[in-house]
C-alpha cells in the first residue's frame, strides 16, 4: 500500500490536571496537538503507512513532538529542525463541559514552512496527500508551501484530500474563504463540517455541494455532521446517511481528525463509500472517549472487531 502524506503545524500540548482557569492549576501533562499529525497517528495505527512533514524548533519540545509522532509508527525522516524559530506551545483549560484552548505559535518553525521545503523526495511512494485549512493561513510562506504541494501532487497524480478544518482563531482578520474553496475544490476526497460547507459554499445540502464539488473534480464527499452522524455522497449515485457510531464522550476534540484517518484508511483500500463512512464514524467516536486526541482512536484490530460487530474482550 502506498503512502499517506500529510503536512502541518504540531505543538507541545500541555493538559491540565485540574478543571478550571488555569490560574489555579499547577500541574500539566505534556502532549501533541496538531490536526494533521493526529490523522498520521491515527492512519498509522489503522495499518495506513504514513508521513508527517513539518518545521520544528530545534528545542527540547521539537524533540519531544518528533519522537512521540515517530513513536506512533509515522515516518517523520523529512522533518526540518529549525534553529533560529521554536515550537509551538498549545494550553488546553478544561471545566463546564467544554475545551478553550490558547496558542503561544506566533513566529513558530512551522510558520516558516516554505514552498522550497515542498521536495519531490517528499512525495516518494505517496499515493494520497491530505492536507488542511490550517497550515495555509498560519503564514504567506506557509500558504505558498500549501499551494505547492498540492501542485506538485496534481503534477504527480497523487490524489489529494482536503478538510477545511476552519480555525478563524488563527484568521486574525483576514478573509481566507476563497483560498480554502480553492483547496477544496481541488480535492479528490472532500472532508469537511455542516458548518465549514455552508461557510465555504453557502450551503450544507449534500446535494447542492456535490453538484459544485463533482464539477470541479472531486471524487467522494464526506459531510461530517457530529453526534448526528455523517453524509457520504460520490457522483450519479444517491447521498447515503450514516449514523453516528455509539460512544460516551469524554472530550470532543479530535474526533474530526478522527474520522478522517478512519474515512481515508477505508479509501486508500479501495472499500466501499459506506464502509469509508462507517470506519469514520467509529473512529471519530472512540476519539472522543479519552482527553487526548489519539489516545482512544482504534488499531485495525479493533477497526476490524467494530466493522463485524465483534464485542472486545477485556479479561
């Protein structure tokens, strides 16, 4: 099987360990947090082969970001240690049923990710790049290299996958709309929210986006839609409904990325839209059932045992 890429911004990520403002919390502990990384894990424990490309800083948190990532079983052999810039820090603050989250990224060595970082090395034994709508608007450099390694897969025939993953956090004002549609239309497997569609396109109607998508090139839409499950729609076939996998969730963050490795695992082996779905859903599902954004999402194994409806023993 052939290699998943994927490009973007990993940063330390420290967990509280107490609810609450973080004024009042005097112990972390130290994780990962960083969309595209996360579906490189979660691939990677899918049985996908993968890459993860980035910057980082040639400090202690870089090193820690690295080897967790290569830990995972993820090729991180093209990554570029920065000595001039620093990794980027990420603080979750948890209580009341939900997750704010504060970045200290501002001049991070991923913002500096360059189109002359974009080799075709990078792309060897490739067979899907997957990128997001958040490595492009962190930088102008970080959005050529972006635009630069879609073009060099388009040159390549590597398909690309592309989720909006829409952070107006990181906007700081800017309208980015037209640059993210570009990406998605682009594409030839389109991931992305309710929300993130009618953003983009001024409707979530599957049907009316797939009329826009499919025009243009793309090959499959997942419109993802949370605890209400998800839409999968190909051309000239009937969009097709799935409800969301059963789960108790403990934190939502990292389902999306989740269901992406879980969709595109399911893809790259040639099954079926609904399969593809199906796997995403259960993915994003156990994501949610652990703080971390990796820590729950499943092995092929457990993929395997939740597609045949196959209980896990524990003891």
């Amino acid at each position: 099987m052939k290699t998943l890429l994927t490009l973007g911004e990993t940063l330390a990520c420290f967990m509280p360990e107490a609810s609450g403002p973080l004024r009042y919390v005097t112990g972390y502990r130290m994780t990962l947090a960083g969309a595209e990384s996360n579906l490189a894990i979660n691939a990677a424990k899918l049985g996908i082969p993968s890459r993860w490309f980035s910057r980082l800083g040639r400090d202690e948190f870089g090193a820690f970001v690295c080897n967790r990532i290569r830990g995972e079983g993820v090729d991180c052999r093209s990554v570029v240690f920065d000595a001039e810039h620093p990794t980027g820090l990420m603080f979750k603050q948890i209580g009341a049923g939900e997750t704010r989250v504060t970045y200290y990224r501002a001049g991070s060595a991923a913002s500096f990710l360059a189109p002359e970082d974009i080799t075709p090395d990078l792309f060897e034994g490739v067979g899907l790049l997957h990128l997001t709508g958040i490595t492009p608007v962190l930088s102008e450099s970080c959005r050529d290299a972006v635009l630069a390694a879609a073009q060099m897969a388009r040159v390549q025939g590597i398909p690309l996958s592309f989720d909006p993953n829409i952070r107006r956090k990181l906007w700081h004002g800017t309208d980015h709309t037209p640059l993210l549609r570009q990406l998605a239309l682009q594409s030839t497997v389109l991931l992305l929210g309710r929300e993130e569609a009618e953003a983009l396109f001024g409707t979530d109607d599957i049907a009316v986006l797939g009329d826009t998508a499919f025009a243009q090139g793309v090959q499959i839409i997942a419109l993802k839609d949370g605890a209400r499950g998800c839409t999968v729609a190909v051309p000239g076939q009937p969009a097709l409904s799935l409800p969301p996998w059963p789960c108790h969730c403990v934190e939502p963050v990292g389902a999306g990325d989740a269901f992406n490795a879980g969709f595109l695992a399911g893809w790259l082996q040639g099954l079926s839209p609904e399969t593809c779905g199906r796997m995403g859903a259960i993915a994003g599902a156990m994501a949610t059932e652990t703080p971390g954004d990796i820590e729950g999402t499943p092995t092929r194994e457990q993929m395997e045992a939740a597609l045949s409806g196959q209980a896990e023993i524990y003891r």
